[in-house]
C-alpha cells in the first residue's frame, strides 16, 4: 500500500507540535465533532466504505482528508485512529506496521500508546515476536500514571502470547503465573492464554480447569469459543459429535469470519478437523484440512497450535480414495472409471471427487493421458473452491512432494501462473515462469503461448503480445473451451494496458467463431462497452442487442432487460430516436416494477434533447 498523498514526517512531526502548541484549554477539552463536524462525517463515510469491501476508495477519502485537515491537530489523529482501526479490522498487519513506523515521534501519549498497541498485535499476527516483545517492554515500562488498567493488562497479555507464539514456553510459564497473581485465574485473558498454554503443551484437562468460569468462552469472543471447544474434544470431556455440531454452529457467527479474526477461524477449522476425523466424517474431514492450508500465511500457519501441513491433505486424499473406491467397488488397474466417479462427484462431493483425482494423480501405475486429465480437473476443482489459490499454492509450493518449480507438472505449473496473474501476484508469476518465453517440455503449446501473451504484457511488451494473440485467435477452432476462455482473458489483460483498438480487433475476430455460449455472451457485451467507449454508438447499440437476445440460460429476463435497456440509450445517442422509442415502450410494457418504469419513462423524456 503507498501513501502517495501523506506529508513525511518532519512535516507531520512539525505541524503536530504547532498544532498541540496553539491549543487553548478550551480546544482540549471540546469534542472533535463540534471542531470539524463535517470530517467527522466523512470519517464514518470512509469506514463505511471499508466495511463493505472499499478499502482503497476509504484510505483514498483519509488520504484527502488527513491532506485538509493538517491544521487540526484532533481531526488529523482521529482520522489517523481511523486508518489504523482500518488495518486492524480488515487483518492488513503489514500495511499497519508501515504505517506505523511512518508516524512521528511527540504524538499526544494516550494516542502514541494506542497505537503502539496496535503495532505489537500487527508484530505478532506476523511472527515477528522480538520487535513485538521489544514494542510491549517499552510500553510497560514507560511508567503507568494516568494509565488504564485494562490497557496495562493487554500489554501484559500479549508479551504472554509472544512468547506462546515462539514456542517459548519456560517464559510464558513464568509470566502467566504472575499475570494470575495480578488478575485473578478467572480473568479473561487468564483463561485464555492458559487454555492454550496447556493445549500446546498437550494437556487438555489441565487446560479444562480455566473453562469452568464466566469468562470460559462459552458464548464469548471466537478465539475463546475455539479453545474451549479444543480443550473439551482432546480431554474426551465431550462427543466428538457433540463438538463437531458445535464447531459447524460457531461457523455461522459472521464475526469469525472477519479479516481480524483470522487467527481464530484457524483455530475453529482445526477444531473441525480433529472433530470430524474422531467422528469419522470423511468430507467434513478433508473440507477442514483444506481450510486450513488456505488460512496458512505465506506457507506459513498462523498459529502454534495449528500446524497442518500439505503433506496431511495429501495423505487424507489418499486415504479418502480407498474408502471411496472400495465403496463404488472400482477395480484396481481399471482407472477410467475412477475417472468417471469423481466426474459425477464434483459437485455434491467436490472433497471425494478431489480425492479420487489424486489417487489418480500420484498411482504411477495410472497411464499418462488419464494422469493429466486428473491433473486438469483437480486443479480446476480445487481452485475454484474458497481459497482456493492459497491451497493449491500450499499443496504445491510448500509441499516436500515438489521441492521447487522445475519439479511441477507441466499443467500445474501453467494454472499456479494464472491463478497468480489473476490475483496480481505478478513476483509470483515470474518466479514461476522463469525464462517465460520458452515452452516447457511436454507442456500444452497452445496453453503455454496464452500465458506467454499475459506474461508479456506484464512486462510492458504489449506489441509482442499482440502480434501472438492475433495469431492464436486465427487459430480459435484448434481451441477448447477452457482455452477460449483463457484466450479471452488475455484478451482483456491487453485491453487494460491501454490496446483498445488492438483489443477491439481481436474480440471481433473472436466473436465471428464458433464459441460457448457464456463466453460469446460476454464478448458481445464487452464489444458492446468498447465501442460505446469510442463513441461509436450505433456499433454499440447492435452489440449490446445481441448480447441480450444471447444470454446464458441461467441469465434472469431482467438482466436481458438492463442490457436492452443499454441498447436503446446507444440507440437514441447513435441517433436511431424512434428505434430507441419503440425499445423504451416495449421495455416499460415488460416490467412490473413501478420504480424501474419511472426510471425508463425518464430516459424516454430526455431522447427528446437529444440532437
């Protein structure tokens, strides 16, 4: 993240002093938002925005803001509060401590604690124990005058989590027993950070101890309903069952799934996974374990107590496909039907089917044409499944099965490039890539000169790109399905990079072939919006027509009704009034929607301004 729009600072630093120095009493002790009700509002419009998915739009309006606001010392920290709240809220921990550090020194100390706070949480998210036990010594040693007890305490708290994060157990020991003494054994944090204490140190009915008090987790915050719940499965306390469906229930709490809460939907996952293994849920099992490598940061678990590892998903596949076979009685050595099997799975049981492909995958006694195929279909399967780049990425990057990128199955290598260009991983891509302009051998040629053209353009060598892409669109019929797709997405890659026209060319001559009838759907659309783009309105108007007669069949009747509704402004801006007309009326005769016929009879009245 770049804030390109904040001052450095020697300049936050001065305007800070200056503003704390011209303060009267007055201005203290009066509410920022009778200083500067109108930043106020925009604060709360910008943390709206962040909560519904926004983020760059709401730390754009703070950038803005904060920029208007260097006058005002208040208004400037509690739109700084508001950026940082941001971070913590959406799990952006290394955006959070860059910023941090950006920060000047002479911060207000009610501030400056705050968010020191919050750099040590962001320190530990991240493994970085020792920069974050070294932030933590300096807060609780600055002195405690005027301090809140309950922020006291937190500090001590997380000086006890990093050194359960680092595996330190001695010290843990040594500073919880003193915590207790000052807080109690029911206090909270107490139980809490004993709970998994013990659990790391694989005694789960010590840990039940500290989950009889109210302060248990039982109907608290997520990370302490997980340990509970842990503790209450690995001590036999509880039916595997019984803590399977409690699990499943927490799953449903919309807080666990926040970014911030990443730590804790980790815990509840493996939860899941003990739990469903003991039960012997199959699928609830291998969904678990999934889970669990896709919440892994950068290969890496999140929590000392949660160390799936890529080889344990590999083995369940595995383990999985015999129990699947053996109960469809497959025949071992006769693979094709296995084949057939997990086809028909992979949408009531996608986990089953995903097993069976493996089996399929790693039995070298599987000829090599079924061997690739499963390697499609689980790579397909398993990468449209909820993070699903990050488990591929875990099963084949940080596997001991593929120690490097030169050991990948030539279609894994190719879909792990794609899924990272998708996902503007562009680091990724090229270290997977290497020499990307050499096809590797026994790779698809077609696959691998449509990646070609998306590597090129990453690289600014957009002309280069162009020049294969026309090439393989000359060649569409040699085309599959899922290459067309992929021809269309690279397509669109070098409209992005600003190759309109070079773009406009190929989509036409895409669209005059033989295509599935999503894919032609969306070309018109897109063609449709370009043209409209240039002006062109008359071109627009025609495409947009027959991406609507040319919906997809799940496609509803209003969403064939918003694109004519398109058509027909291109229409009347292409000049062609009475044809926009005639579509305006048979529109407005079509809907039920009281408020979509006012909105239709408007642009109606307004064909008349038009030239």
């Amino acid at each position: 993240m770049r804030f390109n729009h904040l001052l450095p600072p020697l300049a936050l630093t001065l305007i800070l002093a200056a503003g704390l120095a011209s303060h009267t009493s007055h201005a203290e002790n009066t509410p920022p938002t009778e200083q500067n009700p109108s930043a106020l509002n925009a604060l709360a419009e910008a943390a709206s925005f962040a909560r519904s998915g926004a983020i760059n739009l709401a730390l754009a309006q703070l950038n803005q803001l904060q920029a208007a606001s260097i006058s005002s010392t208040d208004t400037w920290l509690q739109i700084e509060r508001t950026r940082l709240e941001i971070y913590q809220q959406q799990g952006m921990w290394p955006e959070l401590t860059r910023r941090y550090r950006q920060l000047p020194d002479d911060l207000p100390t009610d501030f400056s604690r705050w968010a020191s706070t919050e750099y040590a949480v962001a320190l530990i998210e991240l493994g970085e124990v020792s920069a974050a036990r070294d932030t933590l010594l300096r807060l609780i040693w600055s002195g405690s005058q005027g301090l809140d007890e309950n922020l006291f305490s937190r500090w001590r708290a997380l000086l006890i989590q990093s050194y359960l994060r680092e595996d330190n157990r001695e010290d843990a020991h040594i500073a919880l027993r003193r915590f207790e003494q000052d807080y109690g054994a029911s206090y909270r944090d107490t139980a809490q950070l004993y709970t998994r204490l013990w659990l790391v140190e694989d005694k789960p009915k010590q840990a039940l101890r500290y989950l009889d008090g109210p302060q248990s987790g039982s109907g608290s915050e997520p990370n302490a309903t997980a340990l509970a719940l842990l503790a209450q499965l690995r001590s036999k306390q509880s039916l595997p069952e019984v803590v399977l469906k409690r699990a499943l229930q927490q799953l449903q709490d919309h807080n666990i799934h926040a970014p911030s809460q990443h730590a804790a939907l980790a815990l509840l996952w493996l939860v899941i996974a003990e739990a469903a293994q003991s039960s012997g849920d199959d699928l609830r099992y291998l969904d678990a374990l999934e889970q669990l490598l896709g919440l892994r940061r950068n290969g890496r678990p999140t929590d000392l107590l949660v160390h799936t590892t890529p080889e344990q998903l590999w083995q369940a596949y595995l383990d999985s496909a015999q129990r699947v076979s053996n109960q469809a009685q497959l025949l071992i050595g006769s693979y094709e039907p296995w084949y057939a099997l997990a086809e028909s799975l992979l949408h009531e049981k996608p986990q089953h089917a995903r097993a069976l492909l493996v089996e399929l995958i790693l039995n070298k006694a599987v000829n090599e044409n079924l061997m690739r195929r499963a390697e499609k279909l689980f790579f397909r399967s398993l990468g449209s499944a909820a993070n699903g780049r990050q488990i591929l990425n875990a099963l084949y990057l940080n596997s001991e099965r593929y120690p490097n990128p030169e050991a990948l199955p030539p279609t894994v290598l190719h879909g792990l490039i794609q899924l990272a260009l998708n996902s503007a991983d562009i680091a990724l891509a090229f270290r997977l890539a290497g020499d990307f302009q050499r096809t590797p051998e026994d790779a698809n040629i077609i696959d691998w000169k449509i990646l070609q053209t998306r590597l090129l353009i990453v690289a600014k060598q957009s002309e280069q790109a162009a020049i294969l892409l026309d090439a393989l669109v000359q060649q569409q019929e040699q085309l599959d399905k899922n290459q067309l797709n992929d021809l269309y997405v690279a397509i669109g890659d070098l409209r992005a990079s600003g190759k309109r026209d070079d773009s406009i060319a190929l989509y036409h001559t895409l669209v005059r072939g033989k295509l599935p009838a999503t894919l032609r759907h969306n070309l018109l659309f897109v063609l449709g919006e370009l043209h409209e783009s240039k002006a062109d309105y008359r071109q627009a108007a025609r495409f947009y027509l027959r991406a609507s007669e040319q919906t997809p069949p799940s496609s509803s009747e209003q969403y064939s009704a918003a694109i004519r509704q398109r058509a027909a402004k291109m229409l009347g801006m292409g000049g062609y009034k009475n044809d926009a007309r005639a579509l305006y009326r048979a529109l407005m005769e079509g809907t039920h929607d009281a408020q979509e016929r006012t909105l239709l009879q408007s642009e109606f009245q307004q064909l008349g301004y038009l030239p």
